[in-house]
C-alpha cells in the first residue's frame, strides 16, 4: 500500500453546499418516495475493533438497497428523476415516485432512452430506475466485465452489452451513442460540458451518507476517520462534501481508497500540479467498480479541497477486507461485501496487524481513541468470484 497524505486545508475554496445536509434531506425524501425503500443497516463491529485496537468499526452495509445488492441506484434514480422533473416543469421538492410514474407523465414525455456505462453497479441502478418510471435503457460494460452482472442488467429489460474497450473508452462510446441517437446520457463522471446529470447522481448519494449519519447519532458516536473507496471519485467526493458540510472544520479525517491498477485520484495527489494524471489500459484489477482511469473533473475539485489522503492498495487487500467481513469475530454480524466494498476494511486490517505498514496508521492518527466509518458499497454482485475469493482463498495475502 502507499499512501500519500495531504496538509489539511481550514478555508478550502471549493463549494460544498450542493452537497449539503439541507439538499440530502431532499435528495433522502425523493428516495423515501419509492415503495422500495428501506434504510441500509449500520453494521457495528465492536469486537472486531477490540481485535484491532481501535474504540469502534462502523460499516454502512449497502448490500441491501433496492434489492440490487449496491448502492449506485441512489445517483442514477435521483439524477433521471431532476431530469424527468426538468421536462416536466416540476419542481425538485415535488418530485416523487409516483408522480414520475403518472400516466400523466407518460403521456407528455413518451418513452425516452437513458443510456450509460458501467461495470455492472452503476448500470444495473440505471436500468432498474428506467424500468420503474416506465423508460428505456442501453447499458454499455467494458470488456473483462462480468457475464453474471451482465445478465443482471439484462434481466431488467436493458439493452445491455460488453465492448471490447477498456472502462473509459466505454464512457466515450456511450457518449457518441447518446448524441447519434438523441439518448441521454447518465453517466457518473464529469467531464467539460457535461456536469449537470454528474452533479445530481453525486447528489443521489447523499441518501447513503445521510443515513449513516443519522445512525451514527442515534448511537451518540461521530466518526474520527472514514475510509472511502473511489472510481472516478464522485461517490466518494459526495460523501466527503456531505460529512464536511454537517462537522465543518471538525470534520473526521476521510482517506480515499484505490486500486493499484487503477489509482488515477492517488496519482492525481501524489503529482500535486494543478493536472488529473490518468491510468491507461486495462486496468486488471479485482475491484471491478472502481476500475476507472480518469478521475471526475467536479469529484477532483472536492476531494482535492476536502480529503486528507489517499491510498492506493494492491488487489490483495480487498481480498482481505472481504473474508474479515464475511467470517466476523463472534458476536460481530456478518456484512456480505463484494470486491470494491471491502477494500477500505482490508486496508485497515493490514495497517493496524502488520508492521511494515505501522508508519500509515502513525500519518493517519490512528489509535485507540478511533472511530472509523466504511462503505461497503456493493455486496457479492459478482456471487461466483465472491465465492472464488472467500471460500477459495483467490488473491491470498
């Protein structure tokens, strides 16, 4: 693992208010609004931070939203209901499910096609919302991606398929296709002339983070650090605006976690010049959903402002972080978390167990007094590598 650390900024000039508690609350209502809708649960490890010598292990267990087993159907319902709601003349504040799904609506939009790419989460939470408003949806994956993810989306009524390009070759070739065929596209990084839809998915997200928050307040705890993980950095760039804005300058120190193969953010930071450094290729990793080499223009100028380090972690990690979670300590419950969801527990298992990486704990301020929050984002979506992974011991320490 490496890690590279950044001077808290006490002024940052990037606005957060977007992702303020004010508009999360809005955000939370829009989500309330859907007859799916349950709070995820906040898992407390407590005897897994005893073993680790911390005060507590908090982890957000997104395996349970909306029954898709991940937590990116926040970012895209929300954005294609503003959407919808902008055609419509409807104010934000309105917007409900049932209101978008009104015979009302369907008479005045017809049916329109949202178009994305994805590595499965992203995309299967893109067609589940086209298929509850009524809508259409192509989802692009890149090539390497997973058939059983795949056919997920497939199942339902996507248009669905896997390129023979890497993830952000995908993104472009969903971008063409939207232009050519007047779809729209919802796509969850940013880039020059294309914030909009990005910023409200971002948006979106803060149903999780508000969550958490209110959980953790009903436990009377606040959280000295959170390990967030990043693709393009939106998801974790909206959690990081979100706990900014609700703690200000007591905000808990937010590490920002990669894979190694694609590690776009921490080689970002780590230049420090003003420049997004990209990651080229296929980017081979096993944390599917973060295989992205090209870092959100919006995301970046967050977390650049906001965060405090980032850390890029080899395969293994994550590997670690989902049999910690999978076998919990006895009296802990069990979080089932796919490959992208575990890495920021594995990261703290090896940094608080091993002492060749004892000096990351010493620059993150680590100690007995810490309270740490997790995502884990994803369950097991992929369930036959889950298993490759857990039962069979793939990608051992």
């Amino acid at each position: 693992m490496k890690l590279v650390k950044y001077n808290r900024k006490t002024k940052p000039g990037t606005s957060i208010d977007f992702l303020g508690r004010k508009e999360a609350e809005k955000v939370q209502a829009f989500h309330r609004s859907f007859p799916q809708y349950e709070a995820t649960p906040l898992a407390v490890l407590d005897n897994l931070a005893k073993e680790l010598n911390v005060s507590k292990l908090f982890v957000k267990d997104e395996s349970y939203r909306f029954g898709l087993n991940a937590f990116k159907a926040l970012g895209g319902s929300y954005a294609i209901g503003l959407y919808l709601a902008k055609k419509l003349n409807i104010k934000p504040a309105e917007l409900t499910y049932d209101k978008l799904v009104s015979s009302e609506v369907k008479e005045q939009l017809g049916e329109l096609t949202f178009i994305t790419a994805t590595d499965g989460n992203h995309g299967r939470g893109v067609a589940w919302t086209a298929q509850q408003l009524r809508q259409k949806s192509v989802v692009y994956m890149p090539k390497g991606s997973s058939e059983e993810r795949l056919n997920h989306i497939k199942n339902l009524g996507s248009k669905a398929s896997i390129t023979n390009v890497n993830y952000d070759d995908t993104v472009r070739l969903a971008a063409e296709h939207a232009e050519q065929n007047n779809w729209v596209l919802v796509q969850d990084t940013a880039w020059e002339n294309y914030e909009e839809i990005p910023k409200n998915i971002m948006q979106g997200y803060m149903t999780m983070a508000i969550e958490a928050y209110e959980q953790l307040k009903q436990l009377d705890e606040k959280p000295t650090h959170i390990f967030i993980q990043a693709g393009v950095g939106s998801m974790a760039a909206a959690v990081q605006g979100f706990f900014a804005d609700v703690y200000g300058e007591e905000r808990p120190i937010t590490i920002v976690v990669e894979p190694d193969k694609a590690d776009c953010l921490f080689k970002t930071a780590e230049a420090n010049d003003g420049q997004l450094h990209y990651v080229k290729g296929d980017m081979d990793t096993i944390m599917a959903g973060l295989a992205c080499g090209e870092p959100s223009t919006l995301g970046w100028q967050i977390l650049n402002d906001y965060a405090d380090a980032f850390l890029s972690c080899p395969d293994y990690i994550a590997a670690q972080g989902m049999r910690i979670l999978a076998a919990p300590i006895k009296g802990d419950v069990q979080v089932i978390s796919g490959e992208s969801g575990a890495v920021g527990v594995g990261a703290l298992s090896e940094m608080l167990r091993k002492g060749e990486y004892m000096h990351l704990k010493e620059q993150l301020n680590i100690n007995g007094s810490s309270k740490i929050l997790f995502f884990s984002t994803e369950g097991d979506t992929d369930a036959k590598h889950y298993q490759k992974v857990v039962w069979d011991g793939a990608y051992p320490v």
